[in-house]
C-alpha cells in the first residue's frame, strides 16, 4: 500500500506526445498522477475534461496533471484530440505502474480493472497525498486546493 510520506513508485511510461516518461521527469514540482479506467467512457471524460478547464491554474500552482489508464497510444491520442486536451496522458497497458499505485482492484459491476484514484507526487519525488476513488465531476477543486495549501 502506498502511504503520504514514502517515496513514490519509479515508472516509464509511453505517453500521448510520443516519448517515453519518467517519475524522474516530472522531480521539481508537484505532479497530479490520475488514474482513470478507460479512454472516451462518460466519467473519464469529465475529469479530463475538468482538468483541462484548469490545467493552467494549476501549472500556475507549480504542478503539472498527468493521466494513466491501461489504454493504448491509439486510443489516447484519439482521447486526447477528441477533447483537446492539453496535458500528458501515459499508456500503462501492462497495468505496472497502475498496480505499484495501488490503483487496480475491484470496481464493482464494471469488474477489476483501473481505479479512479490520484496521487500528487512532490517535488522531491514522494507522495504527499493520495484521493482514493474521486469523483470526475468535482475532484480538480480537491486537487487545487490541497495545492493551494502546500
């Protein structure tokens, strides 16, 4: 289990911009890592969706959003043009990474498969908080305001 405090979970990761990512990348700000179950589907569409309505308050804060799902690059690209998105989204189709954050599991009717859950990550590579199953539609404003108060 992942605890606020430990150094977070090292990964590499292709993302939608074509290159391979990192945690190491990211070392130097906070990084919102979210974990979403599936491109294009009704709830991942509203987070996506509203973090990208506040990607640049919250780069503004000195963070950036990453998204994760099991999804191929095919997929996420799609995801990505479709919504406009202006932040990375990474391909974990192995669900390595997905699991080493203790976002896979039991979703009830919709079976085992990624959670929706998000760990912001700090500067200094460790957690420093972890939102278990988030709600789509109102997360970003948890997301914010627990930037806000570091």
């Amino acid at each position: 289990m992942i605890k606020e405090g430990s150094k977070a979970p090292d990964f590499e990761l292709d993302g939608s911009d074509g290159k391979r990512h990192m945690l190491k990348d990211f070392f130097g700000k906070y990084l919102v890592l979210y974990f979403y179950p599936r491109d294009n589907t009704p709830g991942c569409t509203i987070e996506a969706k509203k973090f990208n309505e506040r990607i640049a308050e919250i780069r503004t804060i000195g963070a950036e959003v990453v998204g994760v799902s099991n999804d191929d690059l095919k997929s996420h690209g799609k995801f990505k043009d479709k919504l406009d998105l202006g932040f990375l989204l990474l391909s974990d189709v192995s669900n390595s990474t997905i699991k080493a954050y203790d976002s896979y599991g039991d979703r009830g009717i919709f079976g085992v498969g990624t959670l929706r859950n998000t760990v912001v990550i700090g500067p200094d590579g460790k957690i420093a908080k972890v939102f278990l199953k988030v709600n789509p539609t109102t997360h970003v404003n948890e997301i914010i305001s627990f930037l806000k108060s570091r």
